[in-house]
C-alpha cells in the first residue's frame, strides 16, 4: 500500500510511535518524521533543554509550528509528541491531515517502558516531579480525552511487537475511509 498522506501516531510517550513509525513508514513507502526530533533539531536544543532554559510555554510553541510544517509536506508517518495533543490547534490539523493513530497502552506497561529507556529520561523532562508510575496515571488521566478527540483510529499497543503493531495499522488504514491507496 503507498500512502499519499499524512499518517500521525499520537499517544503517551513510551507507547512506541518512534518505534513503529519506521516499520510503518516502510510498508506504506513513505518516510517517518519523529516531531521531537525535528523540535531539537531546528531549535539546537534538546527538549529538556528547551524546558529548562525557555519554559514549556516555549516548547509546546515550537511543538506546533514543527507539526505545522511536517502537516504540509505529505506522504510522510509523524511520530507525535507525547503532549501535542494538547493544543487544539495541533488536534485538529492532525485531523485535516490524514488519518490519527492513537497507540493505546496501560500505564504499568507505558511507566515500565519508559524506565528503561535512558534516553528518554535524558531527553524528556519530568511534567510533575512525581515517580514515573504517578506522573504517567495523572497525566494520562488528564490527556485521555484529548487523544480520543484527535485519534480517527485506536490501536492497542499493550503487547504486540512493533513490527505486528505497524501490520495492524495498515489493516486499519486499508478498512478507513482515509487510509492510503493502493
């Protein structure tokens, strides 16, 4: 299946956008753009850096005007920030763009997978100055309705291996009125 659109996976961090979005980028023969990745590299700071520094007002402005342009230049898989639903803006040009995929996992599953990811940790910065179980349930809990207002398809990303959760997008693409075409 080619793609001639924009497919962008939404979910909490440590749900595997970065980790499906090449799989799936691969079989629908478009490219992947990591938005997180974009953000340090246009603003030469990493992400935690640009929270320290300037302020996540600061980040989550830079946050837009990179999905802004990654929006505009299809066919591509954006893997989303964690947080970029949470301006309206960014919401709704996901929508007008293509299909949204929403990775779903528990919060045991998502904590687990972000502490063991040291990268991660060194790049992203703590929302809450809690433990990593009590900052992913409250901020999940916050940001739940606003991944069901963005998502037009929810994958459960709780067990499967990356490579079986791109196969079950593309499924999922093939039976949506927006997904690619053959």
């Amino acid at each position: 299946m080619i793609v001639r659109m924009i497919v962008t996976l939404i979910g909490y961090r440590g749900c595997g956008k970065s980790s499906v979005g090449p799989l799936l980028a691969a079989r629908l023969q478009c490219r992947c753009v990591d938005s997180d990745d974009e953000i340090e590299s246009s603003s030469g700071k990493t992400i935690g850096e640009i929270f320290a520094d300037d302020g996540e007002s600061t980040f989550r402005a830079l946050e837009t005007e990179v999905l802004t342009q990654l929006l505009n230049k299809p066919p591509v898989v954006i893997a989303a920030g964690g947080g970029a639903i949470l301006a309206p803006v960014n919401r709704e040009l996901m929508k007008e763009a293509g299909p949204v995929v929403w990775l779903t996992a528990s919060v045991a599953t998502l904590a687990s997978r972000i502490g063991r990811d040291g990268t991660s940790q060194r790049r992203r910065p703590s929302l809450t100055g809690k433990s990593i179980d009590d900052e992913v349930a409250d901020v999940l809990e916050a940001r739940l309705p606003l991944y069901k207002d963005a998502a037009t398809i929810t994958i459960d990303a709780e067990s499967e291996s990356p490579l079986q959760i791109a196969d079950r997008i593309v499924a999922a693409l093939g039976d949506s009125p927006a997904g690619g075409t053959p």
